[in-house]
C-alpha cells in the first residue's frame, strides 16, 4: 500500500480500521497494512509517515470518519459504512443528551462552538475558544472529543500546523462534514454494522462483537 488512493480502497474493503496496532489486533490496522507485514515499527519509517498522512487526508476529502469509537485506538471508518453506524446509533439530540446528564459541560460547549463555525477547526483555536488553552485543559478537551467522537458526532477532519512539533487534529461536526449523510433505518443498520465487525475482525468473539455494538447505541 504506497498511495492514499491504494489506502481508501483497502478502508473500503475492510469497512473500518485502526490507525496504529493496539494490544487486542482483532481489527485491520492501516499501519500492517502499509508495511505489508506485522512486524515492529518506528515514526521514520516510510509506512509510517505515509499512514500518518493518510489518517488526516482521508477523512478531510470525506472519503473516512476518524475517532475513537470503540475504545482507546483511533479508528477510520470508510465512508460507506458511515451511513450505518449512525443508524446503528439512531437519532440524537445533543443538547437533550446534555440537559439530561448524558453529555459534559466541555463536550457540550465543544459541539455548540463547532456548530458556529463553517467548517474543521484546528485543536488550538478550539482550546482557546473553549478556555482550555492552559495545561491543565488538554486533558479535559481530549475528553469531551473522546466523548463526542464516541456517539459519531464529531470527527477528526485533516490537520493544523504547529509551529512546533507534529500538526495538531482539526475537528468537524460530522453532519456538517458529511451533509448528504442519510443514516440506514435502526434495524437494518444494526445487521449490517455486526456484519461489518464480524468482517473486519473474524477472530473476535461473539462477545466481543457484541460489546462492540453496545458502544454504539
């Protein structure tokens, strides 16, 4: 896998796929898929630096959703099965979730800060609009990501440059990013997002599939 092209089409193949390997690898990785092999790595090798790129590239073209959905590792989910795991997800309200409990402080002004803006803002800017730019903030912005990338309602959209170091995540509100996003019906996206797990990991038990799905309703 040498192009971003040769990478969409193996997301599109798989369905979803981690950037990086975590310690379960039950599901496809781009990283082993990039290198051709399952073996060690570091950032200067050239697999790397090319998935690196890709993680950003593909959900800015909209052609992925970028988050962490199913636990710690980021995942990418191709676009085509996007339409599911929303559906999977069913309908939501965000600021009923938060008037009931179901949403942080942080998380909600996140979502209502992106949802004033016309298109993915950089991690800075938004710590800064959010007064969490001091230290002490960084944690309580990853969380409200985290949580808000967890329901499928934020997504990692390209990259801000830093005058130090790596390039921060840009962030987008993904029916701002994906307007002609129509969510399957409940019941059919529920069959076909187990399908997709069972798919994309077939050496993950039932139990685990299923402790999947939770996390998406």
């Amino acid at each position: 896998m040498k192009t971003i092209e040769e990478c969409e089409r193996f997301l599109a193949e798989v369905g979803l796929a981690t950037v990086l390997p975590g310690k379960a690898a039950l599901l496809p990785c781009l990283l082993w898929a990039a290198q051709g092999h399952r073996g060690p790595f570091s950032g200067a090798d050239a697999a790397f630096q090319n998935i690196w790129n890709w993680k950003d590239e593909l959900p800015a073209r909209r052609l992925a959703w970028a988050g962490r959905l199913l636990g710690s590792q980021v995942v990418l989910v191709h676009v085509g099965l996007l339409p599911a795991l929303v559906g999977a997800r069913g309908p939501l309200e965000v600021e009923e979730l938060y008037e009931e409990g179901g949403l942080s402080a942080p998380a909600f002004q996140l979502w209502r800060h992106l949802s004033s803006c016309r298109g993915a803002v950089g991690r800075k800017e938004l710590r800064n609009a959010l007064n969490l730019g001091h230290k002490a903030g960084a944690a309580t912005f990853d969380r409200a990501c985290r949580d808000l990338e967890r329901l499928l309602v934020l997504t990692r959209s390209g990259s801000a440059p830093q005058t130090q170091g790596w390039d921060s995540n840009s962030y987008a509100l993904v029916e701002r990013h994906f307007p002609d996003l129509t969510p399957l019906p409940h019941a059919s996206a529920r069959v076909r997002v187990r399908e997709a797990l069972e798919k994309a990991a077939p050496e993950a038990s039932k139990a685990q599939v299923q402790r999947w799905l939770s996390q998406l309703s």
